[in-house]
C-alpha cells in the first residue's frame, strides 16, 4: 500500500461552488464501492477554499445528494461519525506551516506579474509554436526587490518552482496504466494567492497526506492535476497515493456530455420521478462492469463485485434511455403500497392532490372538485399505472385524468378508425344506458366489463366501435389503463357524467 497505509482510505473532495451533478455523484460511488470492497474508509472532504465561489447551500446539496442516494461516507461533515467535518477552509494553519516550510526551502516564490502580462506572455508563446509555461520573469527577483515591491503594495502569488532537469514525472494509474509528463511543460505553477490562501492544487496534496489517503479515485478531467500534485509530494516528501481517474462521461454519439446534461443536479432527477437505486444502479454501470450482461445491480450488490481492473479506459455512455428503463424496472419492483407512498407528493406538487390530517389519519382530497378520495382509491390508480411508469412523475401524465374536472376531449380521437360520428354517439349512449342500470355496488371493474360486453353482443356492436370511445371518454387519452378498471375506479356518478360531456362533443 503507498503512503505507508495499511488500510484502504478513499475521498471525495467536492468543491462546494455549483450544484453537484452526475459525474460527483460517479466518482463518490466509485470510490464508496472500492471502499467497502477493500473494507477501508471514505472520506468527504469540501473543498472551499474558493472564498468567493464556496456556499454553504452547495455543501448542503451535496450532503443531501449522497444522503439520497444512500452512498455512505464514513468521515466529513455530516457522517455520523466521531471524525471530521473536513472543510478546507477550517485548515487555513495547517497549509501555512507547509507553505511556509516550501518558502523557507527557496521551493516556492513570490510572483508579481500581473494578468495582462501573463496574457501577453501566453500569446507570444503560442505564436510562436511554443507550448504556454510561465517564462520565470520572478523567479530571478532578488530577497531585497521582493521585499521591497511587497512594502510598495504590489500584489503577489506564490509560485512553486519545477526543476525542469529532473526528467519525467511518471503517474501510475490503476485505469489507464502509466503515464509520463514532461515538467518543462508545466513549468512554475501558483500554489496560494499567499500563506493564507493555499489553492486546489497544494491544499489537496497536504490533505491527502495528513489524511492517509491511500487512492485518488476522481474523473479524468485531473489528470493534468496529477503531475503538479506528484511535484509537490516530493518537494514536502510525501509518499503519494496510488491514483485511478474515472472515464469521462460522454453523449451516446459519443461527444463530450453537454454542460446542459452534465449539470443537471443529482437532485433534479428526484424532482422527476427517479429512484436512488435507480440513479445508483445507473451511474455504477458508467465506466464499470463487472462482466457478462447483468445491468441491475443493487448497491450492496455492487460493493462486493467492483474491482478496479473492470473500470474501463473509453469514455462511459451517458443514455437516458437507459437511466429511464432502470428507472421503470425499480418502479415495477415495488409494492403498490410503497409506491403509492412514493406516487403522492407528484400528485400534490402538480396540484392534483391535497394531502389533510396527521399522518396516522391521513386524508386526501383532490382540490378541482373539492371530494375526498380514499387511500385505497389511490392505491388502484397506481396499481393501473404501475407496469407503465418509467418515473414516478410520470403518474402526474398517465393518471392526471382521475383528478381533473373536466376532461379535454377530442372530438376527433374519440371516434373509433371505422366508425362514424352518428355511430360513436350510439356506441356511447348503449355504454351509458347500460352502466346506468348497475347498481352502485356492482359497480365493479369485471361486472362492468361483463356487462359492456353482454351488451356489445346484443347490439351487434364491436369492441372497438365501443370500448374505443369509452376510454377516452373516461381519459381524454388514446392509451389508458383498462377502460372497465378506469370506470370503476371513477365510480358510477363520475362515470356517466363523462360519457355524457364526451357525447355531447360529438
Ligand atoms: N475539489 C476538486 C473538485 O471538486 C477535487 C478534485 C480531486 O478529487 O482531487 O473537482
């Protein structure tokens, strides 16, 4: 193990400044699920040095997403545990000894160029084919110049000397292999705006060391990172991690994600319906497989079977489609309890639905006709949907037309392909007249269905010509749930009603 650890320790260390998407969420997965496999820890670390970019409230997204998820970290804010929070900027002391110790050993400098003249410096270099690298103009200031410039005001960074001599930085790393990186191309980079203000590159090497963090498990977006950060550990001699960078998540036509798709907050995907086991389940499969065609795995299931070896190289498809069909196989996997539990706060938020009472005796009501509807109501209506879901929003679409008013209907979608208008009006009002002779109580999904049928045969009718506009009339919608389980649900009363407002389209 590097670092002299003996013991697998792993972080996330998420910059709190921008809603926390997709590709976190991978790489805090990936690294929980090497965690448990190795039986080592997880650390959250955030990484808010960035004083003016760092919130409070993308912390609390970020806390909330893995909460969600249910992805356990073991120490950092928040973890229960007796360790952390982790927060960089309540590390401020310990990044100055170290960059003092850099400074003191003439490691680090003070640079005083300004934005233009580094731009300036840039352009040339790269007309004139030269990778860009800073020219070292500061390096060559003397103690006595530096200190004077700083006594005049002038503002400084500092900047960590690479010895260009000292060949190639090899990274080794568990994805892709070894990699080498020629530090004349990196040339002196800044490490703090000053002691007190350390930036990502130093503030993370210092925590991972003090932290004995035994692998960097992050996207490949860092790989520039790497090498800068491997100079570092030298210059302080620190034993580094070992470091695994994650494929980046690409569009199915294999471009590079959309920021549009990528920034999508994890949190998003609760507000449209998806399950965390679900999202868990997809974003596991996003560069890892372990093998064979299995695609669902729960996350204990994944915690057993991830091996490093299985993480591929190649970008990682992001496919909705694919995120949509797990998504509805999770859904179908649950109880119509569960999931009319899980179905009802869409029903609200869309309006469709108030929620009244305690939670021992919960009542529900749908605000457009001010009537109260039975729990069990509620259950039959997600027991319809159920087989048809990808989301759980999606009740909001399939089953809206239990709670509306009035139904919209189209005149047009409600005639049947061969019949005429005349012939639809007919086929409703046999379909009326014979649910206005059941009883209430019979009032059931088969006696219905037996009866409408009975009734079809009597009349020389076909199913179509009548089961057709039955099930817009009582939906609004070409595709429903079974037409006799719609009517029983709706009740007798509702029922006609609405045959009679579609007829009177016609
Ligand atoms: N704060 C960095 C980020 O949010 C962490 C990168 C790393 O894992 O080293 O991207």
């Amino acid at each position: 193990m590097k670092g002299g650890q003996d013991m697998v320790r792993v972080r996330m260390a998420p910059s709190p400044t921008g809603f926390f998407h997709l590709g976190n969420a991978r790489t805090a997965l990936f690294n929980n699920l090497f965690a448990k496999k190795q039986k080592g820890a997880f650390i959250l670390r955030i990484e808010d040095t960035d004083n003016e970019r760092s919130k409070k409230e993308y912390e609390t997204v970020i806390i909330e997403a893995l909460r969600w998820l249910g992805i356990r970290y073991d120490e950092g804010p928040d973890s229960g545990g007796p360790y952390g929070p982790y927060r960089q900027s309540e590390r401020t002391k310990i990044y100055r000894a170290y960059l003092e110790q850099l400074t003191a050993e003439g490691r680090v400098y003070h640079c005083f160029c300004t934005k233009e003249e580094l731009e300036a410096e840039r352009e040339s270099q790269l007309l004139a084919k030269q990778p860009p690298r800073y020219g070292g103009t500061c390096k060559k200031i003397s103690p006595e110049e530096c200190a004077a410039q700083k006594t005049a005001g002038k503002e400084s960074v500092l900047r960590f000397g690479v010895d260009d001599a000292r060949g190639k930085i090899q990274v080794i790393d568990m994805i892709r292999g070894s990699m080498e990186f020629d530090p004349r191309l990196i040339g002196d980079f800044v490490i703090a705006k000053d002691l007190d203000t350390p930036l990502y590159n130093f503030a993370v090497v210092v925590d991972d060391f003090l932290m004995k963090i035994s692998h960097v498990i992050r996207g490949d977006d860092h790989i520039s990172n790497t090498p800068k950060q491997l100079l570092l550990c030298e210059a302080l001699d620190f034993d580094p991690p070992l470091f695994a960078h994650l494929p980046m998540i690409l569009n199915t036509d294999k471009t590079k994600l959309s920021k549009r798709e990528n920034e999508v907050s994890v949190l998003e995907y609760r507000a449209l319906g998806y399950l965390p086991e679900a999202l868990v389940n997809f974003l596991g499969l996003l560069g890892w497989n372990p093998g064979g065609d299995r695609e669902i795995f729960s996350l204990e299931e994944m915690q057993e079977l991830f091996h490093m070896d299985d993480v591929h190289k190649g970008g990682a498809v992001f496919d909705m489609r694919k995120l949509q069909w797990l998504n509805g196989m999770y859904i179908r996997k649950k109880d119509v309890v569960t999931l009319t539990d899980m179905c009802i706060p869409y029903l609200c938020e869309a309006g469709y639905l108030a929620e009244e009472g305690s939670e021992s005796a919960r009542e529900y009501r749908i605000p457009a006709t001010g009537e109260r509807v039975s729990r069990q109501t509620l259950e039959n209506i997600v027991r319809g949907e159920h087989e048809r879901m990808k989301t759980l929003k999606d009740i909001v679409q399939l089953a809206g037309y239990f709670f509306q008013k009035e139904l919209f209907i189209d005149a047009e979608i409600l005639q049947w392909k061969e019949c005429s208008r005349a012939e639809t009006a007919h086929a409703l009002t046999c379909a009326h007249d014979t649910l206005f002779r059941m009883q209430k109580s019979d009032f059931t999904s088969l006696q219905i269905e037996k009866n409408l049928k009975e009734m079809i045969v009597a009349q020389g009718l076909s199913n179509g010509a009548v089961l057709w506009p039955l099930r817009v009339s009582l939906t609004g919608l070409r595709a429903s749930q079974g037409p006799f389980d719609v009517a029983a649900i709706l009740g007798k009363e509702k029922t006609l009603q609405r045959i009679l407002a579609a007829h009177d389209t016609l």
